[in-house]
C-alpha cells in the first residue's frame, strides 16, 4: 500500500497536519506604495489596519520573507516623536500582543521576520533600527545591527479564540496624526 501525502498517513498511522483546517497562507505586499493611516487624536493602541485574521485555535504563526521574493526584503513603519506605529497581534477583545519594538521612536526601523508561539506565549522577532534590507550586513548610516527581541504574551490575552495581526498606532498629540508602513513581499504562515 502506498503513503497518503494527502493526510500524511503511512501504513496503519498517521500524523495530523495542516488538514486540522486551521492552516492559512496570507501574501503581503504594499508594492511600491505605503498607505498613509490616520489615528485618531489621544490614541493608544489603535487597531490602525488590519493585515490578516485568523481563527480560533491557531497555535503558531510564521512571518518573514516569501517564498518568491528575489533578494533581501523589509517591513518598515515610520515614526514621528508623538504619533508611532508597529505591528501587533490582537485578541477578540481587541487586546495587543506588541511584536516589536519601538525604540526611542526612531525615524523608522526594520522587521525582518515575527514567530509566535501561541502555546508558550512567547513571540521572537528579528528586527533593526532604520530601513535597510534583511541581508545581515550592519546598517551604515546608524551602526545597527539585525538583533532578536523577545516579547511575552500580555496576562489578558485570550490565544483560544479568533486572532487579528495588524498596524497598531499611537498618537499622543491633540490632533489627528498619521502614520506610514512598508511591507515588501511578505509571507504569514499560520498553524
């Protein structure tokens, strides 16, 4: 008898895989475009866009560089010194799940892939300050390297029901405020 690769069966066993039906593909890319977002005045943790939604159940998910892309590639958000933004994951009750840092509210930095591990509650990201690409070389305008950041899952997270990555913002000023980001060629794999 011959394996199932379908169901990745062998013989009278079988392994559970991506058939459980939480599995999800999600290509992002702003092209060449970076799509100005308004956040309202006194915001903190404004669901500015959301990027991908995902059920209930997932336990990983996988951001970084997609399968077709030819050559080193950036997700870059820009700054101001009162309104910012960075990418999160949010729970169904809008609670954020930071996956990056921020820094001194830089002009802009670099992430260059996001893993989460919904299960331990832990997210690992490789990120930089400034825009330049994921090709390990140190930056020459600030000195910075590509480093790994670790983030913990917030105690009020809910990981069991439907999940939303995004574009938070957070503007403290007293007027609208808006913020721009550049995503180039990326891959979200959610198990």
């Amino acid at each position: 008898m011959m394996p199932s690769l379908d169901f990745f069966s062998l013989s009278n066993s079988s392994l559970a895989g991506p058939s459980s039906g939480k599995y999800k593909l999600v290509q992002l890319s702003t092209g060449g475009g970076q799509p100005s977002l308004i956040i309202p005045a006194q915001t903190t943790n404004y669901l500015a866009q959301s990027l991908a939604s995902l059920e209930a159940g997932t336990k990983l998910i996988s951001i970084g560089v997609d399968a077709f892309a030819s050559g080193p590639w950036q997700m870059t958000t820009y700054n101001s010194s009162a309104a910012y933004m960075r990418f999160a994951l949010f729970d169904s009750a809008g609670v954020p799940w930071f996956l990056h840092d921020i820094g001194a509210l830089q002009t802009n930095y670099s992430v260059g892939s996001i893993t989460i591990d919904l299960v331990s509650g832990v997210a690992a990201t490789l990120q930089t300050d400034g825009a330049f690409n994921f090709d390990g070389s140190t930056n020459s305008t600030t000195g910075s390297r590509w480093k790994g950041v670790f983030f913990n899952k917030p105690s009020n997270f809910n990981v069991y029901g439907p999940l939303t990555f995004a574009v938070l913002g957070t503007n403290a000023t007293t007027g609208l405020a808006s913020g721009n980001y550049f995503i180039a060629k990326m891959r979200l794999v959610a198990l």
